[in-house]
C-alpha cells in the first residue's frame, strides 16, 4: 500500500471483516482495549465495531492525553494563569477541561487570564523571546509522543538563556497505564484478552516496553497504525493469537515501529526529565513512576518549582463516568449525561472534549448507528 486511501479501501475492510466472522469461536468472547486517543477515535469515525461479531468487543483505554490528566492540575493551571505576570499557553484541547467549580482555562481567559493557543512548544518558546518582560509557562502533556519536543524546548532555552521560560510537566507514560489497568482488573473493570497497542507512543518507545504484558499478565499485544484496515488487521491478529494460546507482541504497524524505537528522541527524553514517584491520572488514581518531571540540571525552567505549585487533588464531576470509563468499566452511553447535559459544546468532563476522547468519538460517530441498530432490533422483535 502507498496512498491513505488505500488504508480506508471499504472493500478490503469487508475481507478482514469476512475472515474474522469466519475465525473468531462464538463459543467465547474477545474483549480488547485500545491505549491510544487516535485508534478510538478512528474505531468511532469508521464504524469497525460495527464490521465485527458480537462476540468481538472493542473497549476504549486511557489513551487520550487530556482525558487522564487529573481536574487538580488543572485547577494548578488555572491558578498559575491568575498571576498577572505569568503568560501560559498549551494547547486547544486543554481550553476546554472542565475544571472545579465548572472552571476552565477558556473561561480564566475570558476573565482577563494571558492564556494563548499553540500548536507546539516551539510557539512558547518563541513567545517567549518575543516577550522577556513576560513569565511564559508552557502546560505540558501527552504520553512519550510529545514529550521529546518538550524537551527539544526546554534544551533550547537554556541553550538560549530563556530566564522567563518554564514548562508545568504533565507527561505521562503509557506502560506503567498497562500495567495499572492489568494489575486492576476486577468485577468493576472489564477483564481483557488482548490489546491494541498505541502507534506514534510506539513509534518512540519501540515495541520492547510492551513486553511485560505478555510475560506478566499473559495478554497478547499488537501495535497498530491509525487507518481502519489497520485496526481490522491488529483486531484478526490478536483474535489469532487468543485462538491459538498465545501471548506475545505483536507489530501491525511495521512501516512506522521498530522493536527498539527512536534512540534519539529516547536519549532526549531521559536527559531532560526524570521519574516522578507517583502521579495521579483520571480514573486510575495515584499510580507509581507514571509520569514525568524536570531532572535536577533543567530544574530552572520547572514551572512547579519557580512558581511553587502545590497540586490539591480535586474530584470530577460526581454524575460524570469519565473515570470509569477511562479504566474500560463503563461505556460512553453508560453515563446519564452523555448526549443530554454533556456535549462537545458543553463538556461535563474530559472525554467529551478532545477528539480523541471516547465520549466525543461516540457522539460524534457512534450515537447515530445506535439508534439506527436500536431501530433495526425493534424491527426484528
């Protein structure tokens, strides 16, 4: 294959679709989480659960960046933009998190905050020099995917002397999420027999640090691109293996993912930042070595430490599932807001607001085919 579209031939999904009808045993049933915002997002947008058996469940992770960041670092955010000498920027989706108090960043602006909009840390950066007057602090998050560009920022200012730059770290890692989702499972969390692993976070890491899923947990892995024949061909590998007994990684996503990953982004990464010892994410709570900090040498540019932010852990929304339905217990339409108080346009909680977020996936694509599957099952009884 050369071209995207050839990624999204409709006729090609109906014989991965055929040969997984024919391959699955109806006698059980697969359950499989994606760990990644994109493939939940294109699952949704292309209608895969749809081309699957009902025996075949697809059951959305904590793979979306700004879903699991907790409502008490965003409260720190929001805190942090009311000093009228700071300007922070971060990106789009962040504006919008529902915060304590039904605060948000996009309302602390409204409210006469120097919030701005950026498409990466380089715009901070550049802000930043533009403005020396100013305090620029870059609200950072996302998995390993962009973190190495926060770090290309934050050796670049001090290569610079950027004393009025710093970043506030909210960097994430993406196995220690496997391994409390794996360690967790319970009669609330749904049991997993496979997963479909995350692309551009593979892309970084490689696919090595998966390896403890099969040999742990006896799960198998397949890291899979973002296009629908993607996810149906990772969807057939891991049914294949689950038939076959076996748990081993797995990579669909060869023309993107190596075994080893990106050294240098990898060498970057661990010069720049070090393991915090535990870091609270939405729906899984406090979770050991699971996210990032500035390491001793950058401690200049730590946003936490030259504004002495002390996060207050803070509760969602309590009619709000975002929680439950990050560690898979719950489903989108599982929560009585879904579709009625809570839409894009007025977020309750995180995953209603990224793209990447499941409950804004099943809005935007899933909602209709419910009620046209509703229909069709009314019509058969």
């Amino acid at each position: 294959m050369k071209y995207v579209d050839e990624y999204r031939d409709p006729e090609l999904a109906k014989g991965v679709a055929a040969t997984i009808a024919v391959e699955v045993d109806m006698k059980r049933s697969y359950r499989f989480m994606e760990f990644c915002g994109g493939h939940t997002h294109a699952i949704s947008r292309y209608g895969v659960e749809d081309m699957l058996p009902r025996n075949v469940a697809m059951i959305h992770g904590p793979g979306c960046p700004v879903c699991v960041l907790p409502v008490g670092r965003i409260d720190d955010a929001i805190r942090l933009a009311a000093d009228p000498r700071v300007t922070l920027c971060t990106y789009a989706d962040l504006m919008r998190v529902p915060a304590s108090h039904g605060a948000s960043l996009l309302k602390a602006r409204a409210a006469g905050a120097d919030i701005r909009m950026v498409y990466s840390t380089l715009d901070a950066l550049r802000i930043a020099e533009a403005e020396p007057a100013r305090e620029v602090v870059f609200l950072a998050i996302g998995f390993e995917t962009t973190t190495p560009p926060t770090a290309l920022a934050i050796k670049q200012a001090k290569a610079k002397g950027l004393r009025n730059f710093s970043v506030f770290c909210n960097h994430v890692l993406t196995p220690v999420a496997m391994r409390a989702i794996l360690a967790g499972e319970s009669d609330e969390a749904t049991p997993l027999d496979g997963i479909v692993g995350p692309a551009h976070v593979s892309t970084v890491i490689g696919a090595r640090p998966y390896e403890f899923v099969a040999r742990d947990y006896r799960k198998p892995v397949v890291i899979s691109g973002f296009e629908p024949l993607d996810v149906m061909q990772s969807i057939l590998m891991l049914i294949r293996q689950v038939n076959e007994g076996r748990c081993v990684i797995e990579n669909q996503y060869v023309r993107a993912v190596t075994r080893d990953g990106n050294a240098r982004a990898q060498r970057e990464m661990d010069e720049v930042f070090k393991l915090r010892e535990s870091f609270e994410w939405r729906g899984l709570g406090l979770v050991p070595q699971s996210a990032l900090r500035l390491a001793d040498a950058f401690a200049d540019f730590d946003a936490e430490k030259r504004f002495e932010i002390r996060t207050i852990a803070a509760a969602d929304n309590p009619a709000c599932e975002c929680g439950a339905i990050l560690r898979g217990a719950k489903k989108p339409t599982d929560c009585k807001l879904f579709g009625s108080l809570c839409t894009p346009d007025t977020p309750m909680g995180s995953c209603m607001v990224s793209s990447e977020g499941s409950c804004a996936a099943h809005y935007a694509y899933g909602r209709f085919r419910d009620c046209s599957r509703a229909r069709i099952e009314r019509a058969a009884s």
